[in-house]
C-alpha cells in the first residue's frame, strides 16, 4: 500500500534532518570550539602551555592602555580607507563584462577573471615582495626608465620636503616608515579582484532588460544607466563585499606578516591589530593577551558590520 503524500513529504525531511543535524553539529563544534576558547582564555595569564593564571579583566585593561594596538587600528582604518577604494575597479568591470552583447565574449572575459585563483596567494605575496625589491624591483625599474623618479625627486626637493625621494639612490618602498602604507595601497594594482567581480556579475545579471529599455527611452545615457539603474540595484552585492572587506582587513595580517615582518616594518608603520595579535601570541608567548586582542578585533568587525546593514540599504 502506498504512503500518502504528506507522510513520504515527512519521511523525506525526516531523512533530511537525520542527515543535516550531525553535520549541523560537527560543523559548529569545529567552527565555534576555538572562538569559545579564545574567549575563555583571554581572562588568564597564559603562555600557551597547562599553567594559567586567571587575572579578569586585565588583558583588556592592558588592550585599552596598549599605544601599539591603538596606532595599529588607526593603521588599519587607513587600509580599509584605500580597500573601499579598491572596489570600485572591479565594479566599473563587472558593469563592463555585464553591457557586452556577446554570450561568448562574456563566458571568456569571466574565465579570465577566474584563471589567476588557481595561483596560491602565498605565491602571489613573494611575486609582490620582489616587485617592491629596491635593487631588482619592477617598480623601481618601471619609474627609472618611465622618467617619474625624476619628477618624483622634484617633487621631494622642492614642493613637499619629505626627504624620501633622491636620485641615484634606490626608493625604499618596504624600508622607508613614510613608504609603508603607500606600498601597501599599491599592492594588489590594478585592484580587481575576481570575486568581487563575480559578484556583482550575478547581481547585474538579474536587472531586467525591460528597465534598461525604459532607460533608453527616456534618452538616459551609459553613465546615467550606471548611477541610477546599476548601482542602486547592486547594493545587495555591494553590502556583501562591504561585509567581507571588513572582515579580511581588520582580521588579515598575512599580507604585513610576509611582506614587513612581525615587528610590522619599519617603525611598525605597517602595524596592524591582526599582526600584533600573533606577535604577542608567538614571539611574546603572552597567549592569553594575544586572545584578548582577538576578541577586540571581534568587537570592532560585529560593530562595523552592524552599521554596514544597518546604512546600506537596497530599494528595488
């Protein structure tokens, strides 16, 4: 005899739940487990071993009194300055791929934004390490050949005085204190990440064809297409990148690890909270503080990304 429908409808989400409950539960003890303990320990004296000392509130106090973990979040609001300025290249592409009329010209355009995932980011870090190299750089060689040092130096010597540019002595781009956050903005040029256009590629992709049609007829050019139709329809996209900036550039320190060392470069002008954490935590062996920052840097990401949905709002 055959079941009703609404018994095999409640055999197959019983199955469902049988199957997802566990994953549910493994997933969470492995995502959570290390948040739950960093929490737990950021009240001790910790040096990473079974001794612990349990000191309260302290490891906070000592972050709110911290000069370095201060300067290195005003270092890290500069980043997320030039980051947010970042993501506008990869919106100005994903508009571009979008008004190709071409199905096939798309797909490739597309693959090529995927192609350069495949390298490791670990690799793409030492290829920017030795393009910011004094000496063998591709950036010094660019600005030699290109005639810009020349200009640069003027600069220098006569308007500015920032004493950085000379000539006949190579620009220190990862050695200077003055150069640290420029060399940071650099990086990653010409800032299209293949993500974020990937991203706004779908949100672009549901605007239908009948509001450009309307456009059209309404005499609104590219650029008005942009600001009025694109933009505003993609702020759901633009919400998600937002959330992610804020958490890659308040959380990585990997970049600044690799390219300025953990002392943050020099003068600790490349500082970030991210890097101070894992200094106290495995050059200090102060653990337990190093939790505490961690759970500082939680608090500012929750608050920003609070804010974020809270402002950025989309109205279809």
């Amino acid at each position: 005899m055959a079941l009703p429908i609404s018994s095999k409808k409640a055999l197959r989400e019983w199955k469902l739940y049988f199957f997802v409950l566990p994953t549910v539960v493994l997933v969470g003890t492995f995502a959570y487990f290390p948040a739950a303990s960093a929490i737990y320990h950021s009240f001790f004296e910790w040096a990473g071993g079974d001794a612990k000392q349990f000191t309260g509130l302290e490891n906070f106090r000592r972050a709110w009194n911290d000069q370095v973990l201060r300067d290195s979040l005003i270092t890290v609001a500069v980043l997320m300055g030039f980051n947010l300025l970042k993501m506008i290249p990869s919106i100005f592409m994903a508009v571009l791929i979008h008004r190709l009329t071409s199905d096939r010209w798309q797909y490739i355009y597309r693959a090529l934004l995927v192609v350069p995932m495949i390298i490791p980011s670990i690799v793409t870090l030492f290829i920017w390490k030795f393009f910011f190299d004094p000496n063998l750089g591709v950036l010094n060689r660019f600005l030699d050949l290109t005639g810009i040092k020349h200009a640069l130096v003027w600069l220098d010597h006569s308007v500015f005085h920032w004493a950085i540019f000379f000539e006949n002595v190579p620009i220190g781009w990862l050695s200077q204190p003055d150069l640290v956050l420029p060399s940071l903005f650099i990086w990653g040029f010409p800032w299209i990440g293949a993500v974020g256009v990937l991203i706004y590629l779908a949100g672009l992709q549901s605007i239908s064809r009948e509001i450009y049609e309307a456009a059209e007829l309404d005499g609104i050019g590219p650029f008005g297409k942009f600001i009025y139709i694109e933009l505003p329809l993609i702020l759901t996209q633009v919400r998600l990148s937002l959330v992610l900036l804020i958490i890659a550039t308040l959380q990585g320190y990997g970049l600044q690890l690799l390219l300025l060392g953990p002392a943050g470069g020099p003068s600790g002008r490349g500082m970030v909270p991210g890097l101070w954490m894992y200094n106290r935590a495995f050059f200090a062996g102060e653990f337990g503080y190093a939790c505490a920052v961690g759970m500082v840097i939680f608090l500012f990401i929750l608050v920003l990304t609070l804010i974020n949905n809270r402002y950025v709002r989309v109205e279809k």
